[in-house]
C-alpha cells in the first residue's frame, strides 16, 4: 500500500488497464492523519493472501480453509497442473537422477555376476 499523489495513481491504473486489478486506487488519505484504516489494509491484504494471521485468531484450534481458500488453492492446482500437462521433458526424479546419482549404464557395477564374455 502507497500513499501516493491522486494524479500518480491515476496514472499508473492507466497504465496497468490491461493487469487488471494490478494497482487499485483507494481512499483518499486526509492530511495529518496517522495512516490508512486498517479495514483497508486487510482488503488490499486479502487480494494476495486470502488466509490472513488475524483471520487465524478468530478460527480457534478446530478450524478448517474457509470457501476463499479452498477455492483458491483449486485454481493454484489447476494452474499447476496446467503448466505440468503443457511439459513434455523429464520430470523432477529423472533429473534428479541423472545430475545426483548419475547413469551407470554399461560400468562394472550394473553387470550381472557370471563369466567373462570372450573378448
């Protein structure tokens, strides 16, 4: 949250149109004042984080993810798995794989115990 002159914000919400909801103008901030109300803090808040720690205060210890956040955390795991269906490369234990533990192909250790091939 910035407290910015009017025609700053103006300007950067005209240029972010296309992001939309990117830069939100607000309230105007009364001269003097010792910042913004905090209800509006916590709407800006929401807009990144729907799970807040002062929404963890209220919910008490039995307290399950509220309509927000399960809904949010869909559209996380749809985007996910989005992404992981557009990926056609080798996954993350294949990398591991061949990075960490490395090909053995063809040494000494993968051949099975047994005569000695003619040479």
């Amino acid at each position: 949250m910035l407290a910015v002159p009017r025609f700053a914000a103006r300007r950067a919400a005209d240029h972010t149109r296309d992001d939309r909801q990117r830069v939100i103008l607000g309230p105007d901030v009364v001269g003097g004042t010792a910042g913004p109300d905090e209800r509006d803090v916590l709407s800006l808040l929401r807009r990144a984080y729907p799970y807040l720690p002062v929404d963890a205060e209220g919910d008490g210890p039995g307290a399950g993810p509220t309509a927000m956040v399960t809904t949010a955390r869909a559209v996380r795991r749809a985007a996910q798995l989005g992404r992981r269906a557009a990926y056609s490369g080798p996954d993350s234990m294949e990398i591991y794989n061949d990075l960490v533990v490395g090909s053995t192909a063809g040494s000494p250790t993968t051949l099975t115990p047994g005569p000695r091939p003619p040479r």
